[in-house]
C-alpha cells in the first residue's frame, strides 16, 4: 500500500513538473514562427511524460498544451470566428496527440524501447497536425479564404502550405533528434525507482511507517530535485536550439531579403533600359512625322504652283481664244463693210446706167414723141419711182444679207 502511494505521489511530482514545462515552452514557442502561426516546442514534454507516466497522463499534457494554445494571441483569430470550434479542436488535437503517443510507446515499449520513443515521437506531431488540419477543414475555411484574400478552393491548399506544412516538418524534425535526449531520461527516471526493501523485523508498525514515509518523502524530494534539473538542463537545451534555429531562419531571411533587394534593382535597371529605348523610339518616330510633314509640305508646294502654272496656261489659251475671236469678228466686219460697199457701188452704177438709159429713153422719145411728152414725162416720173423703190428694196435685202452673214459667222466663231 505504501509503495503504490509512494508511487503515485512520484507520478503526480513528474506529471506536475512536466505540466509546468509544457506551459513555459508552450509560452516560448509563440516567439519561434514558421508562417503565419508558431510552432510547439511542448510535444517533447507531452512525449516524455505519455512514455514515463503512461497514455493518461500523455493526455493531461496534451489538453494543458491545448489549454495554454487557447489563451495565445494567436488564437484569438479563430474564436472570434467560432469559439466553441476552436476551444474543442485545440483541447481534443492536444489531448489526443498525448494520448496517441502513450498508446504507441506502451505497445512497442517491450520490443524496442528506441523505436518506441522514436514512433511516440512521430504519432504525436501527426495527430495533433492532423487533428487542426481537420478542424479547419470543418470550421475555418471560411475565415482562412476572407482573411488571406484566397479564391475559392484555395483554403485547404492554404491551411497544408501556408499553416500546417514548415510547422509540421519542424515539430517531426525537433521530436526526432531530441528522442535519444527523450529516451535517456525515461532510462534515468525508471532507474531510479524505489524497489522493495526487506527488513529482518521492523520495530513495531508505526515506526515502520514512518520511516517507509520518510524514506519516501526523502526520495520523492530528491527524485523531484533530480527531474527538476533535468527539466531545466532539457528547457536549456531547447532553448539553446530554438535559438540556434531562430538564428539560422533570420538568416535565411535576410538572404532572401538581399535577393529579393538585388532582383528589384535588376528589374528597375531593365525598366530605366527600356524606358531609354522607348524614348529613343519616340525620338526616332518624331523625326519621322517631321520628315513626312516636311515632305508633305514639299508636295503641297509643288501642286499649288502646277495649280498656277496650268492656271496661267488657262488664262493664255482663253487670252489667244478672245484674241482670235476678236480678230476673226474683226474681218468679219471688214468683209461685210466691204460687201456693203461693194452692194453699194454697184446699185450706184446700175442706177447711174438706168439714169443714163431713162434719159437716152427720154431724149429719144421727146424726139419721136413731142405730142406725147408730158405722158412719156409722167410715164418716165412713175418709172424712175418704181426703179428707186425696187433698187431701195434690193438695198435694203442686200444689207440684211450681208447682217445675216456677219451674224452666221460669228456664230460659227
């Protein structure tokens, strides 16, 4: 009876002190961050007290992890979304996680005790991942796709990626490389576990009890000593690594930061290229249009004076045109002055000749007729009207020929 209370005051010592690691590295770890979320750093402790104090044990671990998770900043993106999903998924993936890695390091305990610490070591980052993974899938989708400005579809890729992915890796690595430290101290903590003690004859029942107890109380004390500088020699070391890899990703940072830096100044050079040439282009175009202008101008030039010149030669042949108009209404006139002349002269001759016949008539007839003188004188008198007014009529005909042949030919013209 002693022994087993022995032992369960041993237990609840180690599950104390463990629990109190869990929540210190719990509180560091939020300052180590691969993404967008930090890591945990207390699956190491979760492992350590599921293999010594068995898969219960693991499990209360697991749940304070998730307790100290609820009470992070980083946290608080989810519950303001869904409080009652976020507080189930971070105690159920914690819990589990403790709960997995003791079942798995109490099964293979008796065949391989480092296989076991190793596989306890595995399980446990893959269940409490596995476990947010699908948490998120079921409740944060949403969120995750509005708050990372992701298109539909995306968020699970997001949550593998961006989330889940470099924590996971870093949480796998840092179990695997610690499980031989882990494997040391489960070693150390079952060597010095109190075995049964004979005694020839204890002095009576109360004194055996009480030295059962203080020898008990004596090696819980010292036992709780010895984890406790443990625990701190185990949060050194952590601390030593988280440190070392903090260091190493600021690092990587900064390499990335130069890089990115250089790769913005070879994109600025090329744009401050391309900018020259596309001036010198613009330039080049410039003179171009000028030159078409110039050339335009030129043409433009050349059809205003074929425009005068052929003007000018209009101007000429209209000039000659008029002229010769002018010179062919000229002769025109002339030869109708000259017909007119021509009419005249002969009228005039003819009437002279018909003056000249009339008087030979006349003298003739008042020699053979003097009885008849005043009729022939009379007969004479009406011929000579008839005569001036036929010869005043062939005038008059003779004119307007020569008009209406003066007109014919300046029409013609």
């Amino acid at each position: 009876m002693n022994k087993k209370r022995s032992m369960a005051i041993r237990t609840l010592t180690g599950v104390a002190i463990l629990t109190a690691i869990v929540i210190v590295l719990q509180l560091l770890g939020q300052f180590i961050r691969f993404g967008p979320f930090s890591v945990s750093l207390v699956l190491v402790p979760i492992v350590i007290g599921a293999a010594l104090y068995g898969p219960w044990a693991g499990c209360w671990l697991g749940f304070v992890f998730g307790v100290v998770v609820l009470l992070q900043p980083d946290t608080g993106f989810f519950l303001n979304f869904n409080p009652f999903a976020t507080i189930i998924v971070c105690l159920i993936k914690g819990a589990a996680a403790g709960l997995c890695a003791g079942l798995v390091y109490k099964a293979f305990e008796k065949v391989n005790a480092y296989l076991a610490v190793i596989l306890a070591a595995i399980v446990c980052p893959i269940v409490n991942s596995g476990l947010f993974f699908i948490g998120s899938v079921l409740f944060f989708i949403p969120l995750i796709e509005e708050a990372f400005s992701l298109e539909a579809g995306q968020g699970i890729k997001f949550v593998i990626v961006g989330m889940i992915g470099l924590n996971f890796i870093f949480e796998m690595i840092f179990n695997i490389v610690l499980s031989p430290v882990i494997l040391r101290l489960i070693r150390l903590v079952k060597k010095d576990q109190p075995k049964a003690v004979k005694k020839a004859a204890p002095a009576s029942p109360v004194e055996e009890v009480k030295e059962k107890a203080s020898e008990a109380a004596d090696k819980i004390e010292d036992k709780a000593e010895d984890l406790k500088e443990k625990a701190e020699e185990a949060v050194e070391d952590v601390k030593e690594k988280a440190e070392d890899l903090k260091d190493k990703a600021a690092d990587k940072v900064e390499d990335i930061k130069e890089k990115a830096a250089d790769k913005v100044d070879d994109v600025k050079d090329k744009v401050e290229g391309l900018k020259d040439k596309a001036e010198d282009k613009i330039e080049d175009v410039k003179e171009k249009v000028e030159d078409i202008k110039d050339k335009a101008s030129d043409k433009v030039e050349d059809i205003k004076d074929k425009a005068e010149d052929a003007a000018d030669a209009v101007k000429e042949k209209v000039s000659d045109a008029a002229d010769k108009i002018e010179d062919k209404a000229a002769e025109a006139v002339d030869t109708v002055v000259e017909g007119a002349k021509d009419a005249a002269d002969k009228i005039e001759d003819k009437a002279a000749e018909a003056v000249d016949t009339v008087v030979e008539g006349a003298k003739d007839a008042a020699d053979k007729i003097e009885d008849k003188a005043a009729e022939a004188v009379d007969t004479v008198v009406e011929s000579a009207k008839d005569a001036a007014d036929k010869i005043e009529d062939k005038a008059a005909e003779a004119v307007d020929t020569v008009v209406d042949k003066f007109e014919d030919l300046t029409k013609k013209d």
